[in-house]
C-alpha cells in the first residue's frame, strides 16, 4: 500500500496544473447530449463539447465561470435557452438527468486530451 500512495499523492501535487480536454459523459452535460444515439436530430451537435473552458482563465470575472463552461460574460448557449439548452422544434429544456435533492449519483468523465 505504501508504495501505491507515493505516487498518487505526487499525481495529486500537480494536478492543478493539468491542462486537458474533457467532458462530462454521465450525466451528460448539454454539450454532449446531441451526440447521443437518442437525441440525434432533436438537438443541435457541439463538435467542441469537450473544450469548453468559460473563456479560459484570463476571461473569467473575478473567478466566476458561465454555467456549463460558457463565458460568464459571453453568450450562454448551453444555458436554459441556449443553442443547446432548448430542443429547436418546440423550445423544451433539454436536460441530461434528473436526481432527488441530496442524492448520491454517479458520474463519468471522459478525458479526450491531456496536453
């Protein structure tokens, strides 16, 4: 065991200097859901999803970020009402999942670069 917490515990040091690309799969964020088997056609496809970054880190204001990784003060397509927040036929929220308050739920990452 003490030779597995090592090198997890110098992984954790660094960490915060990973500069990746990724998204979130499950629940998948709305970004991702045009991708989907089951939305095909019904949602708009973000070929960037997995670079959202709320405009990088010299954008942000003040360290506030845009809900789903948009610019806190850019345009906020995948917000309620955004490009892809919305299914474009009858204007419905397009939500990836559904939770009871204070539920534990899973989640799943999918890292797509790690330069």
């Amino acid at each position: 065991m003490k030779s597995f917490a090592a090198p997890v515990l110098a992984l954790a040091a660094v960490a915060h200097l990973a500069d990746a690309h990724g998204r979130l799969v499950s629940p998948p964020h709305r970004g991702y859901i045009g991708k989907l088997p089951q939305y095909k056609g019904l949602v708009p496809i973000n070929y960037s999803d997995n670079g959202l970054s709320a405009g990088g880190i010299g954008q942000t204001s003040g360290g506030k970020n845009g809900i789903c990784g948009d610019p806190y003060t850019g345009v906020r397509e995948h917000e309620t009402g955004g490009v892809y927040g919305r299914f474009p036929q009858h204007r419905e929220k397009v939500v990836g999942a559904c939770y009871a308050p204070g539920s534990t739920i899973g989640v799943q990452v999918q890292l797509t670069a790690n330069h």
